[in-house]
C-alpha cells in the first residue's frame, strides 16, 4: 500500500488552501494523543539505507518500503531536483531526517508512525491593525440593530448596535467581515485598508430555504416534494406549554389537536387530516430526534379511585422540557409518511431538540410564573334559588340551612411556576448543550397539579478528519401527578365535580363536630372526596441515543442509530373509610407499569450530482425495534384508620390476602426502507419511498406490510416564463400518492391468549381445580389496515418571500378496517378481531398563508392564517350501523349515542328528535306518518372546518402577538347538561340550573336519549397574547439579552356550548372505540396569566 499523500499544490485556490489548513490541524489533533508512541517507535527501529543519485521522494519511497512509517508532504514545498548519496548503517528515522532535510528550511513532526514534513515560513512582520466602524443598513436606508459581524474564519465579531452601528478597535487590512441577519443575505466585505465601512443588506426570499426534517434526513423547504408542515421555536405558541403538542395546537393547518381537559399535563387527541381508523390509536407517530416514540400511556392498572369511574389520559410527551426543542415537522401526505410505513398512517411529527452550536459557552435561563383561574363557573341554583323554586314546585323543603357554593369549595386559584436553563458551546470539531428544568403547575381543582424535573444533554464531534461524525442525546425526566377523585363520566356514581353541582346548595360542608356532613353513596360530599383521597403518579423517563455518521466516499455515507427509551411509573392510591361510598373500609392500592423500547437502525446515503443537472440522493436501511411492557399491582381493603400511612403496611387491612395482578407484554417491529431523490436542473423533483415493516402484533399468515409512495414537484419560478416576473419568488406545484399502515393496535389481538379460572371440575368429582382458559379466538389471516391517499398541493411565494403560502387538496381511503365483532359459536370466546370490509374515506382542503405586512427599521408586522376543511364518510359497511359512544346518567346509562353508519361520518350521533315539552311537561319527539317516534342521524362530532389566526407586532423593543383558533360544524352531546338540566332529579334532590325551570318540564318528566342536549360546539379562542420588551444592554459584562413579558392563555372563548369548555374528552372508548364529542364532566380548561423572563448571558 502506499502510504504517501500528495497534497494540492500552490496553484489552486485559496478555499483550497484553508481547506487543507483545516485538514493539518484536524490530523495534528487526532493524532497527538499517540505522539509519544510514535516517538517510541522511531527511537527503537533503525534500519540501513543506502542509495545514489536519489531524489527526496525516492528516500521517502524506500522509508515506507522497508519500515512503517509513512510520510505527509506537499510537493511544492520540496526540492524535487535535489540528488542524495546515503549509506546509513543501524539508523533510525531522526538521524536521516537530519541527512536529507535542512533545518533551517524543513521542519518534520513524528505522530505516531506518520511523519509530517513542511517548509519553515519566512518571518514576516504581522500586518499593521486600525481601527474599523461603520454602518449597517438595509435597502430602505434604515439602520439595522442586530446584525451579527465576523471576521470570516473565525469565532470573533460584534453585533450592531440599535442605529446599525458597529466598530473594531484593531483589525489588520487583510481580513474579511461577515455580516448576517435573519431574513437577509450573507454579504462579505474585505476590510483592505478601509476605516469606515457602509454595508446594505439585502432581503432574502422568505423561508424557502429553511432546512425541513422529512425522517431518516432533512431537505431545503423549496426541494421539499410532499405535504409538510414546519415550524421552528419562534413560530410556537407563547405561554404556559408542558409538552410539544402545547406548542403547535392550531398552528397548522390539517392538524386537529384537542385536549382532553385542563387538569394539568392532560392527555390531548391530534388527528392529522382526520380519523382513518374507527378504533383507537390514531395518534401520529412521534419521533425524536430521530427516534421512534412509543407513547403508551404509562398510567399504572389496577391503581384507582373506588366508586367515581375511570380518569383522564395523561400526554405520554410530557417527559420533554418545551424550552429544549427546536422546531418540530409535520409530515402529513402518504409521499412524505411512507418511509415510516406501519405507522404512518396517522401522520409523523418530527420533534428537532437543540443541539450545541460553535463558539464560547452561552447560557441561557427561560422562567415565568402566573396564575390559574376558571374562566366561569357552571350555572346552578343559589341556596335561596333551590329553596325557592321547591317551594313554587310544591316540593318538600329539604333545607339544611348552609349556603355552600360547592364549586367555590373545588377551585381555587392555581400557581405555577417554571425555570430553564442551559449551557450551550462549542468547537470547530465539537459541541454540546445541556439543560436542566423544572415546572410546577397547581391545577384549578384542590389537591391536583403536575411537577416535573427534567434534563437534556446534547454532544456532538467530529473526528478523523472530519469523516465520522457523532451525535449522543440524553433526556431524563421525573413527572411526579397528583389528582383528585375526578372520574369524568357524568354518571351517578358520582365523581368529584357532578358531586359539586348536583349537591343541595343548603347543606354544609361540615357537621357541628367537624366531620364531613355526607347522606349517602349517591349524596358525597365533594371536599370529603378531596381532602379523603391520595392520589399520586410518579413517572420516571430516560431517553437515550447515539448516532454516528461514517463519511466513506464521496458522497457515500453510512449511518447507525442506536436508542433506548426505558419508563417506569408507580401510582399509589388510598381512600378513607370514612367516605360515604367506601362502606367503612379504607382502600391502599400500589400499582406498577415498566416500558421499554430499544431500537437499533443501519442505512446508507448516497448523493450523487452529475453536471448540476442530474441531482441524485439514495437512502437504504433496516430498522429493529422492540417494546416490552410489564405491569403487576398490589391492593387491599378494609382498612379502619388513616392516622398512619397504609401503603407502607398492607397487612393492617382486615383482609387476609391482598388482590394482586401482573401482565407482561413483548413486541418486535422489523422494517426494511429505501428512498430515491431526483432533482432534473432544479426544475423537476421525484421522490420515492418504499418501506417493508414486519410485526409481532399480526396475524401469523400476515407479519409483513408493505408501503410505497411516489410524489413529483415542479419548481416552476425556475421557468423562464416565471423566472422574469419579479412579483414571483417561488411557485411550485407538487402531487404525491402513497400507502401507509397503522399498527397502532391492541397487542396480540390475532393470536390464542390465556387467563386464570377459578377452577374446574376434573374427573367426575366435586373439587375445583384452579387451570387456564381461552380468553381471545386468534386470527392467523388478522392484517394491517391500509391507507392508500393522494395529495395535489402549490407551495408559493410572493415579492421576495412577503407573502407566501401552501395549498393541499387530499383523498385519503382507508381498507381492512380492524374491528372486534361476536364469534360464530361454538368458539372459545364470544368475539374476535377481523378486518372488515368497509371503507372510510378522508377529504379535504388546507389552506395555510404566512405574510410579512411591514418590514421597517423600528416597526415589523407579521400574519399567519390556517384553515382546513375535513370531510369523512363510512363506505361500503356491510352492516346497517354498529354502536360506539355511550353517555352516562340516568336514563341513558348503557343507551348508544353514537353508530358507524353507512354513508355517513365517524362520530354521527344517533337518536330521537326532540321537538320539546307538551302541555302536561313530558317530552315530544319527531314521529312518522303513523304516529310512531323515529330515529335518525342527529348531529356528528367532527367539524365541518379548523382555522387559526395569528399575528406578531414589533415595535423597537416592544413585541406583542396574538394568537387565535377556532373549530366549526362540529356538534357535542352534553352529557352534564343531560343531568343537571332534569326536572325529576331536581325533585329527587339535585341542583339544577336556572334555565331547567322555565323550560316548563315536568318533574316527572322520563328522559329519553335525543337530540334535546346535542348542543353546537363550534368555537374561536383567544388561545394567547404575548406583550414584551427587550431591554438594551449596552457594554454589560454579564448579560448579553434581556427581554421580559407578559402573557394570558385562553383569554376568552366564543362559542354556543353551554358546558365548562368546548373542547371534550375525545379518548374515552367504548369496546376499542373512540366516543368522540360527548361532554362528560371534564376537567375545565384554566385561563391563565404569566409574567416571565429570557435571559442570555
């Protein structure tokens, strides 16, 4: 091998040259941790050597033939004509250095078995240095403050200050300055001599040449071929955000993000171009940083609240500090989600954490603090209210003599209260970041709230010679839940707030000794239910990964992933047996969940530029991934006292043997994947995907599915015709179609499972036998559901970028739909899962517009307007209609509200119409021509369309935003107003509220599902407005940027509902179904108000 390097010479250019310097430099460094083995091994191996008439490079030729030494040089800088005579005996490498090479002319360094030679340059005297200032301004004339100056090649500059100006004490003639500012081009201007400079910056064309994340790789926004959403840290939403769903709610359009509550870190439903499935798991597939997220929600089974119905969802991305993430993608068309193939069905949200920049170590601190309130109060009767209007009823007084208002009782004022901060630094071959953060929200309800540490590190470098690069991420968090006995079913078994407003407003908190005053397991008292009940979650989170990046050939680059994402979470529960619904005996209950998923990926990238005409990017690889979860749980009963802590000694329960349960559940997900980029001239681009995922969730006669997608885009502003209209700065038009999976189900749906029995009788005696038995029929032929979708959109830009926007149209269809239907008998259990023969069918239109209003020196003005319209209908079911959400409360409880009906859209409520009251109070409904009541369709829960409306103002070093969203069309059963709107319970007891009387109802009056509470959910929210003011900090020594503010989220809501808030639980299930806009007593969303600070120092 030879092992000798010949390095350009002095006739190419000066990059050259700086490239080759930075090349040396990276050698010296890597190499100088063995410079003394290198050392050693040149003082110990000597050799003989002995040439005429030689030139250098036949010396050093004969060097590498007869040892290991290899040599590093530049032809230039040798006398190549120079003849040697040598005849060295028992020499080593120093000694014939020392023959051949002149001191005064060479030097020689020695790492490792590499010798390094060049020529000593001729001291000259360092340029003479001069003071340099000057002005920065943009093509208006108008000073610019901000701008970043550096002298080019180095970490050195300045920024101007707020009239453009900027100034050097001591710069040499020969340098170059940098000057850079966002929005505008990178202009470089050499010093030469020159005292004062004048610099004009020019606008750039707005956004088209952001980076877009597109998975397994990122492309510039202009070359990008599919549907893809893009918003960095500075487009996010302003305010308190505990997770990156907080961030983008109603910021881009097609993404329909709703929360299930207000109870602080609730889970939240995003549909990404509607619902494609009419089971569960239709969120979007989260990865971060590359990493493929499991968001199993880690709530541990078998740890819950006795007696008041099953609580809210938690966000599984609550783990992530907000203040560490740098902009997050959307990926929304099959084209674009395809190379994620099983999972992409649903979308893809590309989650971009900050990562450690170049230059001297800046730290950052983010905090804010504010209060919570609730926005309004649910209306019912008033004690003197109640007592009047039983008293007109002729209804028997049960007037106790308080005046409770037991929602004043519930709420309070919530503090929170949150602190960032990170270090952040750098080399020309490293960097790093690190953070640390803390949140602590009280939540409106007593006794809830969320407080959450977390930790990031990020670490990146660059090594042999600039070939390998590798990048380690560290997230931990500890999310530490505390709730009160909420429910939110709306049923009568009474949760927490329908206990607060169905409770008679005449009966007091307390008895004269002070105990809880509580009637009844149907009558609770809802401070009894607080302060009685322990409820806390503690969730523990480490996100780990390292990725290396291998440069192999030009061009040619090869890339491995590894990661690991391990959560534990432990609930521990305890209700006291004085509570009404307890029957004496207190509850300690310790539940359990791990999750863990460990991912390993290999590809290759090949780019490929051939003429600049011919633009070429291959991307192949193969991904294993594999999830374990493992939950088990203890609980007891029967416990007397709550003077001592039960949970540290279940046995004090009077109960023999505590109830306990485990489960384990393992999955593997195999894939295979490819993607090919053409670029034809700038002009034409073609993208195509092709991923092949094999699961374990699958049926044995179907483990793999196979996902390809195709999208072209015509960059048409690089057509002449386009190219000379100076109003045009980008128009592309783009069209992709592609087929993505959902593997988002129930684990092992398709195969035999296993339970316990109580026991069996065996050979004919009369003894139980404890044994097994089938609990699921197995579907070997179970497959994937399928989505097959087409995209036609235009991406463009008007007068340099001022206005731009995108317009998509889709058609989404998805097949092999998965559903539990009943087993045809005999069979070992009463259903199982199959894919069913039916369609379901998502259209739309999205319609996102980004302007830059103003652009001045001290005044800026900027817009953005989303909207998109969603249309979803069921097709081709070969059933009439199939049964989904159930509301709750008497009379209904156990009633269909909702059905899958042919021809119509997920989530169409199904009922009676009703017409109202008849002369006597009993209720009318619409009936046919023979006098017999009817049902039909009543309303739907999807809206018709969602739009956002956002705007920022910056005046000087004023800034204030707005931002508002809005949803319409769509229709909520209110299942809280179908109990506290009822005449009879109000005879029985129950508040009511005031509307309820004047509807001329009869207190015995039978309720009967119907349309009669199916209430317009549409709504526009004032989500947030941000005021600010950066402070000037000249010549400070330890801040370099100050700015504080002040902030309001959900300010106020316009909307025809009449229960807490319009946005509704959309997880709650029904057999594996979603039952989606049905109002039970959520939790109500706060509005709160912040003040904050961003500092660098």
């Amino acid at each position: 091998m030879n092992k000798k390097q010949h390095l350009p010479d002095s006739s190419l250019s000066g990059m050259r040259k700086v490239f080759l310097v930075m090349k040396l430099t990276s050698i010296f460094l890597f190499f100088s941790v063995m410079a003394i083995a290198g050392r050693s091994y040149s003082q110990e191996t000597s050799f003989d050597l002995s040439m005429k008439n030689a030139t250098i490079i036949d010396v050093f030729d004969e060097i590498e033939r007869i040892t290991e030494f290899g040599f590093l040089f530049k032809t230039d800088q040798l006398d190549l004509d120079k003849r040697y005579n040598l005849d060295l005996k028992d020499a080593n490498i120093e000694q014939l250095m020392k023959k051949v090479l002149d001191p005064n002319e060479y030097n020689y360094q020695i790492i490792d078995r590499n010798i390094v030679v060049s020529r000593v340059e001729s001291k000259t005297s360092q340029p003479a240095q001069q003071k340099v200032s000057g002005t920065v301004v943009d093509s208006s004339g108008e000073g610019l403050p901000g701008v970043s100056v550096l002298i080019k090649g180095t970490t050195t500059g300045t920024i101007t200050d707020i009239e453009g100006k900027f100034s050097f004490d001591a710069l040499p003639d020969d340098v170059t300055l940098v000057f850079s500012f966002i929005g505008m081009r990178v202009q470089e201007v050499a010093v030469a001599g020159q005292k004062s400079l004048n610099v004009v910056m020019q606008d750039e064309t707005f956004g088209i040449n952001e980076v877009v994340a597109i998975g397994y790789g990122s492309v510039k926004k202009k070359d990008v071929t599919g549907a893809v959403s893009s918003l960095k840290a500075e487009d996010f939403n302003r305010g308190v955000s505990v997770s990156p769903t907080d961030l983008i709610q109603g910021r881009v359009a097609g993404v329909n993000i709703t929360s299930n509550g207000g109870e602080p870190g609730a889970g939240v439903s995003v549909q990404v171009r509607g619902a494609n499935s009419i089971r569960s798991g239709q969120e979007p597939l989260y990865v971060i940083d590359g990493i493929p997220l499991d968001i199993t929600d880690a709530q541990p089974e078998g740890a819950s609240t006795t007696g008041v119905g099953d609580a809210a969802s938690k966000n599984p991305l609550n783990f992530l500090n907000p203040d560490d993430i740098e902009s997050i993608d959307i990926l929304k068309d099959a084209s674009a989600t395809a190379i994620y193939g099983s999972r992409g069905a649903n979308g893809v949200v590309l989650v971009t954490t900050k990562k450690g920049k170049k230059g001297q170590a800046k730290a950052t601190y983010s905090g804010y603090t504010g209060v919570s309130v609730l926005p309004h109060q649910y209306d019912v009767l008033s004690a003197d209210e109640y007592n009047a209007a039983r008293a007109d009823l002729d209804l028997a007084s049960d007037d106790k003599g308080a005046s409770t208002n037991w929602q004043d009782e519930i709420f309070r004022t919530a503090v929170t209260s949150s602190h960032s901060l990170s270090l952040t630094g750098g080399s020309e071959n490293s960097n790093y970041r690190a953070s640390l953060g803390y949140l602590n929200q009280e939540g409106i309800i007593k006794k809830t709230g969320m407080e959450k540490y977390s930790g990031r590190l990020a670490f990146g470098a660059k090594t042999f010679n600039d070939r390998l690069n590798i990048e380690i991420g560290l997230t931990a968090s500890r999310v530490n839940d505390q709730r009160a006995p909420l429910g939110e079913t709306g049923g009568v078994e009474g949760d927490l707030l329908l206990s607060a407003l169905k409770l008679n407003p005449t009966y007091p908190v307390f008895n004269e000794d002070g105990t809880y005053y509580q009637l009844s397991d149907q009558v609770r008292n809802p401070v009894a239910m607080i302060d009685l009940t322990d409820d806390n979650t503690q969730t523990d989170r480490v996100l780990g990964s390292l990725s290396a990046t291998l440069d192999i050939l030009k061009g040619l680059q090869y890339k491995v992933n590894l990661s690991t994402d391990q959560t534990k979470a432990t609930r521990k529960v305890t209700q006291d047996a004085q509570l009404s619904y307890m029957s004496d005996e207190g509850t300690a209950t310790i539940g359990n969940v791990e999750l863990s998923s460990n991912m390993i990926e290999n590809y290759l990238m090949y780019k490929m530029d051939l003429n600049e005409i011919h633009k070429f990017d291959f991307l192949g690889g193969f991904s294993y991934q594999k999830f374990r979860i493992y939950s088990y749980y203890m609980s007891e009963s029967g416990f007397e006292t709550s003077d001592i802590d039960n949970l540290y000694d279940l046995t004090l329960g009077k109960y023999t043997q505590a109830t306990t349960g485990s489960d384990i559940t393992v999955n593997e997900l195999q894939s295979f994947f490819g993607r090919v980029n053409y670029n034809l001239k700038n002009k034409y681009l073609l993208t195509a995907n092709f991923r092949a995922d094999g699961s374990t969730k699958f049926g044995e006669n179907n483990k793999y599915g196979y996902f390809p997608s195709a999208a072209f885009a015509w960059q048409m502003s690089e057509e002449g015709f386009v190219k000379n209209i100076e109003a045009i700065s980008n128009l592309k038009m783009r069209m992709g179609w592609g087929i993505t999976g959902n593997q988002e189900i129930t684990s092992k749906i398709s195969q035999a499972t296993l339970g316990s029995v109580t026991g069996a009788v065996l050979d004919g005696g009369s003894t139980l036998t404890p044994g097994y038995t089938l609990t699921r029929t197995p579907n070997p032929d179970l497959k994937w559901e399928k989505t097959t979708q087409y995209n036609w959109g235009l991406d463009f830009g008007l007068w340099k970028g001022r206005l731009s926007g995108t317009i998509d149209l889709y058609y989404k269809n998805t097949t092999d739909v998965q559903m539990e239907v009943s087993t045809k008998m005999p069979a070992p259990t009463s259903t199982y899962w199959t894919n069913m023969d039916m369609n379901i069918i998502n259209k739309g239109l999205e319609i996102s517009l980004d302007g830059v209003i103003i652009s001045k020196k001290d005044f800026k003005w900027s817009a953005n307007v989303n909207f998109s319209t969603i249309n979803n209908m069921v097709k081709n079911m070969d059933v009439s209609k199939i049964p989904t959400g159930y509301p709750s409360g008497p009379g209904i409880t156990g009633t269909p509200s909702q059905y899958i009906i042919n021809n119509e859209p997920l989530g169409t409520f199904w009922g009676m119409t009703f017409l109202g009251f008849d002369e006597n109070g009993e209720s009318i409904f619409e009936t046919d021509e023979n006098g017999d009541e009817v049902e039909g369709v009543i309303g739907n829960a999807l809206p018709d369309f969602t739009y956002n409306f956002s705007t920022s103002v910056v005046w000087k070093q004023l800034d204030f935003t707005l931002n508002f969203n809005g949803v319409h069309g769509n229709d909520i059963y209110n299942n809280l107003a179908n109990i506290m709107d009822q005449m009879s319970l109000f005879s029985s007891g129950w508040n009511v509220t005031p509307d309820a009387l004047t509807r001329g109802e009869s207190t015995s009056n039978v309720l009967n599902y119907s349309s009669r509470f199916i209430e317009d959910g549409s709504y526009l929210r004032l989500s947030n407005a941000t005021l600010g003011y950066t402070f000037k900090l000249p010549n400070q020594k330890y801040f370099s940027r100050l700015r504080a503010y002040a902030s309001g989220n959900n300010l106020f809501v316009i909307t025809k509902y009449s229960g807490y808030d319009p946005e509704v639980n959309t997880t709650r299930v029904s057999n594996g179904v979603p039952a989606l806009g049905i109002g039970w007593t959520n939790y109500p969303k706060a509005r709160t108000f912040t003040v904050g600070v961003n500092v660098e120092f």
